[in-house]
C-alpha cells in the first residue's frame, strides 16, 4: 500500500505520508517505518475512527499542510489515484474530493450492501443537499479551508458527518472515479453490516438534526397535530350524534397527540436557540483554527526553545493516547 503513494504530483511542493496508530497491536509503527516514513500519531489505545481522523488532521495541519488526503489502511483504495483526487482541489473547483468507488460494480459488494450503500448516499444528500454518488467513502482530500470549518463531535464515523456538515456550510465537493482493490480482509471498524448502518444512521440523524431541525420537528408537530384533529373530529360528530359517551377513548387519543405536537414545538424553540448557539461557536473555533495553523504561528513554533523527546511523542493525559505534536 505505502509503496503505491506517489512521490511527486504536479502542483504539489511536498509529500508527506502520515501513519495514525489507532492502538494497533500488528506492527503498524514498525512496518511504516521500514517504507520510510516518519510522521505518526499514536494512540495508546483504540480511540474510534473519528478520534483518529481529528487527530490525524490536526497533526498535519500543524506540519502546514495546505490539503490532507484520507485513506485507509485496508488497501480498499488505489493511492496511485491521489494525484487526480487532488485536482480539483487544486484547480481551485473543490474544497473537498472524494473518491467515487462505483459501488455497483465492485464484485465482493453483495446486492445488499450495493443497495444500503445507495439508499446510504441519498440520504445523506438529502441532509447535505449535495448529489454525491458514494458518500460513505473514505479515499478523500481536504483543503486546509475546509478543515478548519468543519468540527467532527460523533465518535464512530465522520465520512457522513463531514459531508453533511459541509453541504450545509456551502463547502464545494466534487466526486473523483475510481475503482477498487480487491478485497484483502474483513473490515475491524465493526462486527457486522447491521451494526456499520445502526451506527451511521445515528451519526446522520444527529447531523440532520443539527443543521435542519426545523425539518423534523415541524414535521413530527404536522403528524402529531394530525393525529389530534383527526380524533378530535371523530368525537365531535358523535357528540352532535348523541353517542359521544361511548367513545371517550378518541377524546383521550387526541390529547396525547395533541400534547405530542405542543412537545414537538417546544423541541422546535430549543433547537432553533442551540443551532443558533452552534454557529457562534463554529465561528469562533474557525477562527481559532485560522490563528493556529497560521503560517507565521507554526513558523514561530518551529523555532521556539526546547526539543521534543527523541521520538518526538508525548503523553495526553486526558485521555491516555500520545499523538505526535509539531516538531520544532
């Protein structure tokens, strides 16, 4: 895999291949570093794939990346590809690529999971208003711009999440095709493919939720009210029949369902005040982003005092992993 990575892409000034070592126990350190490379964040334990990924890119964007490739480590992906992943980032049409695998045509995708992985894609682009044919894609290349405005918070998978996040912050994405190596291993990032769509089906509705609750809520208000009218008109017909008191069970109906939209609308109120809340916040994390990642700041960094332990890692105490910091 490492050895397919080119060494040189037209419009690139450097290359630098980052490993991140999500606590693996397979020699992940020791065989990168016999194909050369010598950047690595490392985990002292199993911290998810999004937690890898934040890590991943925060490391790189303190090195001064300007754009930031994601791949896995399956081999699932064609790295030889990278160089055209990252044109449109560098034609200037994009801030994030991703690598289109023509999910129908890959032969060790069963017809389920071609199908899951289709009704995957239009949902998230239903909630991103996007029109992306693989959105579960992981063989993508990020501007510095576009990570410095999105914020990953789930804590399985940020492939729907950044997408959705960038849909709605009106971030251009542009899909690459490509194809796919043969399959090598099972996947370790879970057990089973029930599993992989209960966790991403959480992961898109707390986005959804997020950036469009009034969708939702005011949906969920209209089925309740609904719900509450219909009742409510039952009951009030056989009151002007005269036999209303036996049906007092519709009555009871509609006020639940009528309790149920009051609810709704109340989730609605607080919604709208925290996304309100979450854009401020948003902003202001960009633009911390912007002052640390500066140029001027990492060049600051690069030359300050002290050296970094010899294997240029340290401890973080706060939740036991050691990610390398920016070397100086």
């Amino acid at each position: 895999m490492l050895e397919s990575i080119p060494t040189h892409i037209d419009g690139v000034d450097e290359i630098v291949i980052l490993v991140v070592d999500d606590g693996s126990t397979d020699r992940t350190i020791e065989v990168a570093q016999s194909y050369g490379v010598t950047h690595f964040v490392r985990h002292a334990r199993n911290m998810g794939l999004a937690r890898s990924f934040r890590d991943g890119v925060d490391y790189a964007l303190q090195h001064g990346a300007d754009i930031v490739v994601n791949t896995d480590g399956d081999n699932q992906y064609p790295q030889s590809r990278i160089g055209d992943l990252v044109q449109p980032l560098l034609a200037g049409r994009a801030d994030i690529a991703i690598g289109d695998r023509q999910t129908k045509t890959i032969a060790h995708f069963s017809p389920f999971k071609k199908f899951m992985q289709g009704a995957g894609s239009r949902v998230v682009n239903l909630a991103a208003g996007t029109e992306l044919p693989d959105a579960a894609s992981g063989f993508r290349a990020y501007s510095k711009l576009a990570l410095e405005r999105l914020n990953i918070v789930t804590q399985f998978s940020y492939c729907m999440e950044t997408i959705i996040q960038a849909g709605n912050k009106r971030l251009r994405i542009e899909s690459v095709p490509i194809t796919t190596n043969p399959k090598t291993r099972e996947s370790r990032l879970f057990s089973n493919i029930f599993q992989h769509m209960g966790k991403s089906a959480q992961a898109i509705m707390r986005s959804y939720i997020m950036f469009k609750p009034h969708t939702i809520f005011l949906t969920l208000a209209g089925l309740f009210f609904l719900g509450a009218v219909i009742p409510f008109g039952r009951f009030l017909i056989l009151s002007w029949m005269g036999v209303a008191g036996d049906h007092i069970q519709s009555l009871i109906f509609g006020s639940a369902m009528l309790v149920g939209t009051l609810l709704s609308l109340a989730l609605l109120v607080i919604s709208d005040l925290q996304q309100t809340n979450r854009v401020l916040i948003e902003d202001s994390l960009e633009r911390i982003k912007q002052l640390q990642y500066a140029p001027e700041r990492l060049i600051l960094d690069a030359t300050g005092p002290g050296p970094l332990p010899a294997n240029g890692t340290r401890p973080d105490a706060a939740d036991g992993s050691t990610p390398e910091q920016h070397e100086r």
